[in-house]
C-alpha cells in the first residue's frame, strides 16, 4: 500500500542574525500509512516544528520533495495541499458562534447552505459539541475551544490533519482526557494525524508510530513499544523514558548474543549487539526491570549498595540507588504486602537485581 505522505531528503536551513546558518532539517525521510497516528517528538529546536511547516506549505523546502496521496505538492501553496492544521493556538473567531467557526472554510469554498450544515452538525456531534453550535467561542471551556478547533480542521475532509503541540495549554488533566479523545476521533474519521509535541508520554499514548528528532534528523522511526525498548542510540533512550545506563566492553561475541563486561567487573550476557570484539558501549536498563526480589533472579546482575533518594508516585516508589562499585540506579518498585506501604528508608542499604534479558545495548552517537 503506498503511504499517503511521503517526505524525502528534506532539506531546511535558515539564516541566524550573525550571518550564518541553521539546518533545522537535514535530509529527512518519512512515510505516513492511510489512517496511522504519526507522532514528531523531540526538544525545542530539533525539526519537528519545521517539518510539519513544510508539509503544510507554510515553509519552503530548500532540498527534497513532499507527496501527498502519490501527488507532488513540494512547490504547492497551502490552500492546494489536501491537509489541515490545528495549531497549539487555536486561532478561534471569537465574534463567530462555534456553528460558524466550523463552517468558515465551507463557506469560503462556496459550498451551499445545506451541505454546510450537515457537514458542520456531523462534525460536532463528532467531536461532542452537538447542540453547542449557537454558543460563542467565550463560552467555552479550553478543552470544548480545542474540540473546535479539530471540529474546523476536519470539517473540509483532509487526507491528512497536522497538530502543532495542540495539548499544550491545557492542565493535565484535561490533557490526558484529550489524548484519548484525539486517538478515538483520529480512528473513527479514518485518516492520517501527524502530531507534534515534546511531551515523550503524549507520543506513547497516542501514537502508532513515533518519529524522535535531534539536530534536524530522524533518530529513530518505529512503534512506542520499539522504541521504548529497543532504542538505536543514547538519545533515544535518554529522551524517551527514564533508565539507566551503564558502561561496559563487548569481550565475546556468540552466535546468539554477546558477552559484555560492566566497569564494575560483572559480566552481562546480551540477547544481541552489534557491537564488535573490544568495543565500548552502554546497556539500557529501564527503572521497572530493577527487581528486589531474588527469588526470581537466579544468576541475574546483582548490586548492593545504599538508598539515596525515595519518591512515592502513587502505587510504586522511584528509588535513587548508588551501588557499592559506583553504579548509581533508579529503580520503580512495587512494595510487598509485608512491607506495608513502604520500601525502604534514604541510608538504607538494599540489593537490587536486573535480569540479563533486561539489557539493551545502544550506541552514543547519533544519527548523522
């Protein structure tokens, strides 16, 4: 099946005050599935802005090409591009009631009065506003404002909806109602959502494939759970989920896996690696998979050391350990009934386990 968007090699650059330059993209390639939930994630100033600008046709590529459905729309203005966008502001008429908001682009498109009320009235008791169309933008709540806004953006039927970190003025609360909200509505009118945002828990919940950015480049393409797991370097793993990186030095490779020593000496048998003979590297290892039970880790990496920091979230505790050898840990951890409530103290001393199956190797460098 061929994608619906599909960027290649773009290429951005802007010019800085001193007269240099910035690559804001820097040959990136991308390809969006017929209704998939694409997420761009990554800190301020690593492309994602810029990207989702260009397949609007708000910014010019300097280098690369854009298709939309198999058409080239590269050189294509933004009203000629079959797409919408739903900006982290909403950009609302407030003098406009709600029905009007909505029905904004349909007029302008000369679209005649009955269709323009049906297509609007579908919309909104799409996105829980029926009944809500006589009611000015002011008598909303933010989270109603931004069901607008979508309600808007859809309204003209694009294959592709664009969202600019449209979650990000709302309390989190709010928020995280919204994200399942966005993912529902995204299935239920069947098309692609491209959706910016900085925030690695929003691009989990809500996306089926995730896109990280750093320096203008695509880290990493896959699933939450690919890259939650299995990230391809340092940065992705450090931006993506909390975890622990540890050194090591790749001193066996084998026909299934790898046997890695850790600069506290103990020796880590790795799943798989790519590494090389000799080689330095780090094993991820995320908080959930450090254990206190050792019942179940027989043979398992094993560190001793002393409490430094406890932090209650709720069912678990997020435990700061610094091992004996100089290791230092976090750990999530679930207390036993006979614990009673509680896991340990700060200056505590504890043992905490970590399974060989729960290492992942990566590499430091980025994609360049």
């Amino acid at each position: 099946m061929s994608p619906i968007l599909s960027v290649k090699d773009a290429t951005k650059r802007y010019s800085t005050p001193e007269g240099g330059t910035i690559t804001a993209l820097d040959g990136v390639s991308l390809d969006v599935q017929q209704n998939e939930f694409v997420t761009l994630l990554g800190p301020s100033g690593c492309g994602k802005t810029t990207l989702l600008r260009t397949i609007s046709g708000f910014e010019d590529l300097e280098g690369g090409s854009i298709e939309i459905d198999g058409t080239p729309v590269t050189h294509l203005p933004p009203h000629r591009r079959p797409v919408n966008t739903v900006f982290q502001r909403y950009a609302l008429f407030p003098h406009l009631t709600i029905a009007r908001n909505v029905a904004y682009s349909l007029e302008v498109a000369g679209l005649k009065r009955a269709e323009i009320g049906s297509r609007v009235g579908e919309m909104l008791e799409l996105v829980g506003l029926g009944g809500f169309g006589d009611r000015k933008i002011n008598q909303l709540s933010g989270g109603q404002q931004q069901r607008v806004a979508l309600a808007r953006s859809l309204v003209a039927r694009p294959k592709i909806l664009l969202l600019d970190e449209p979650l990000s003025a709302l309390d989190k609360n709010l928020r995280q109602k919204m994200q399942q909200e966005l993912k529902t509505l995204q299935e239920e009118v069947g098309i692609a959502f491209v959706f910016v945002t900085h925030d690695q828990e929003e691009a989990l919940t809500m996306s089926d494939r995730v896109a990280v950015l750093s320096d203008g480049k695509i880290q990493q393409f896959g699933t939450p759970e690919e890259l939650y797991r299995r990230p391809r370097n340092e940065f992705v793993a450090r931006f993506l989920g909390a975890g622990n990186l540890l050194g090591a030095t790749v001193s066996e490779r084998k026909e299934a896996g790898a046997i890695a020593i850790l600069e506290s000496g103990q020796v880590a048998h790795l799943p798989s690696t790519d590494a090389a003979r000799g080689e330095r590297i780090k094993l991820l290892i995320r908080p959930e998979d450090v254990r206190m039970d050792s019942t179940r880790d027989a043979g398992a990496l094993r560190f001793e050391g002393t409490v430094k920091q406890v932090l209650f979230v709720g069912t678990d505790y997020i435990v700061h350990v610094e091992s004996d050898d100089g290791v230092e840990l976090k750990a999530t951890l679930r207390p036993r009934a006979e614990d009673r409530g509680g896991v340990t103290a700060p200056g505590a001393r504890i043992t905490l386990f970590v399974q060989h199956e729960a290492l992942h190797p990566v590499t430091s460098a980025k994609v360049a």
